[in-house]
C-alpha cells in the first residue's frame, strides 16, 4: 500500500485543500461566468474567516480520531477494504463513489429536515457563488461531516493514503463548481456526464427554492440524475439567476458573528413565509 508520508501525496493534500482554491480563483479572474457582485471584500472576509474556524474543528475531530484509532487506515471497525483486499486504486475509486453517494443523501436531509437546514442554509446565505462559497459553512456543519466521513471509515477501512486522494479530489471538483468560471457550453455538456459543473451547481444556489432544492450532488451529478432530482438549467438563466436565499439578504443579516448564531437564533417569521423551520 501506498505510504501516506511519500512526497507526491503530502503535495496532493496541500491542493486539495487551498491549491485548487487558488487555481479557480485565477480562472474567476481571467474568464468569469457572471459580473462580479457588490460587496466582495465583506463576502471573501466572511467566507476565509469561517474556512479558518472550520479547518480548526476539522483538524480537532481528525486528530482525535488518529488517536483513537477510528480514522482511516486503522485496524479497527469493519474494513470492508481489507477484507476484499482491494488494490489501491480500487481502493480511491471505490471510496470516492461511495462517499459522494452518502454526500448527496446527507445534503438531502440537510435540506429536509428543518434543525439540519438552520445549519446548512449558512452555505446559502451567499449572494454571490464563488471559489469562496465552498468555504462557507457552519462548523456544526463540519462537525457532523466528518462524523458521518468516520463512519464510512469505519465500515469501509481505507488506507490513510487513500483518504488523501479520494479528499484532494473531492475538494478540488467542489471548488470548481463553486467557481464563478466560464467554461464552454459544448464542454459543460460533456464535463456534465462526469463531474458536477458550476453552471450545474449554481442552479442550486438559486434564491427560488424550487431550484434550490434540486442538483444536490457534490462530484458526480450521477445521483441527481437517479433519484430525479436533476435540473438542466435555471429558469431566469445563468446570468440572470439570483443567487442566495429570499431571507438574510442584507449584508448586516450575514455577517461572520450572525452566521455563526443563525442555527440558535433563527427567526419564527420565517415559519410564516413557508420555509423549513422546526
């Protein structure tokens, strides 16, 4: 099996998880898909200091779990993988398939189930869809991913190494269908069989909840697909779509303290207008 200190993968983790930011931030630069919007600074300052608190959870649970022994790699749990004696490229394949398919139920319920959707609608709250967007989310959020990441773990034994990759892609395809990049309709098209777009994952970033409640997937746009929740396009186009929420519109309703307490201090009012609330 791979060794997890071996050079090429300690590189593949440091892309994955700022390097492919950085790329498809130089492509929003050279070929954006839409005008950038108002109020950049505030967003860009909001999205990296939430990144910054996260990767702190993150880096907590991850460690505790390493010594503990429930992370991947470990001799414990069940270890479907080693008792298949899956290669390591198998290994990768089946683990990101795998993965994203409990990804896109996980998104779904968060969508769903109204103490969930406090959570995750922080991801929503964004006006504007950008690289930075994917770094938006409420470290409850993070909490319960990587609580969910560890039962996969478990049932599934991976290598650590494997855990690198399957990480480093994921994350990449997920900065690049935040993007606000501009990529060829013909190529969308093909690139749309294959991994989740940004035009793709934009439409569920639409204000309209009919729309945000569909593109779902978080890599492969296979699941939305099968499970009937696919959408081809918006309804006011890419240009046009609206994107955000039709609530915490205002930048004083989004700020980093707010988003942080949205979960806690979440408005009844919003009962009153039809949304997913307990």
């Amino acid at each position: 099996m791979t060794d997890p200190n071996a050079p090429w993968l300690i590189w593949l983790a440091l892309f994955g998880w700022i390097g492919g930011a950085i790329l498809v931030a130089l492509w929003e630069s050279l070929a954006p898909r839409r005008p950038e919007g108002q109020h950049l600074v505030q967003r860009w300052m909001t999205n990296l200091s939430l990144f910054a608190v996260n990767e702190g959870v993150a880096f907590a649970l991850r460690a505790a779990a390493l010594s503990t022994g429930l992370w991947a790699g470990s001799e414990t749990g069940v270890g479907l993988f080693r008792m298949l004696e899956l290669p390591f490229w198998a290994q990768c394949a089946a683990l990101l398939v795998i993965s994203d398919f409990v990804g896109y139920w996980q998104h779904r319920i968060e969508h769903l189930w109204a103490p969930l959707w406090r959570i995750h609608a922080i991801h929503h709250t964004d006006v504007e869809i950008d690289f930075s967007t994917n770094f938006r989310h409420h470290p409850l959020e993070v909490i319960l991913s990587t609580m969910v990441a560890l039962v996969v773990g478990w049932v599934l034994g991976p290598a650590l190494a494997v855990w690198i990759v399957v990480q480093a892609i994921s994350h990449t395809v997920q900065y690049l269908n935040h993007g606000n990049v501009r990529i060829p309709d013909a190529a969308d098209r093909g690139l749309r069989r294959l991994i989740v777009t940004p035009d793709m994952h934009r439409i569920h970033h639409s204000r309209e909840r009919v729309e945000t409640d569909r593109n779902f997937g978080n890599v492969f746009p296979w699941w939305d697909r099968l499970f009937g929740t696919y959408r081809t396009r918006p309804w006011e186009g890419q240009l046009d779509l609206v994107a955000g929420l039709e609530y915490f519109r205002e930048p004083r309703e989004i700020t980093l303290f707010k988003l942080l307490a949205m979960p806690f201090t979440w408005p009844r009012e919003r009962s009153l207008q039809g949304q997913r609330t307990a």
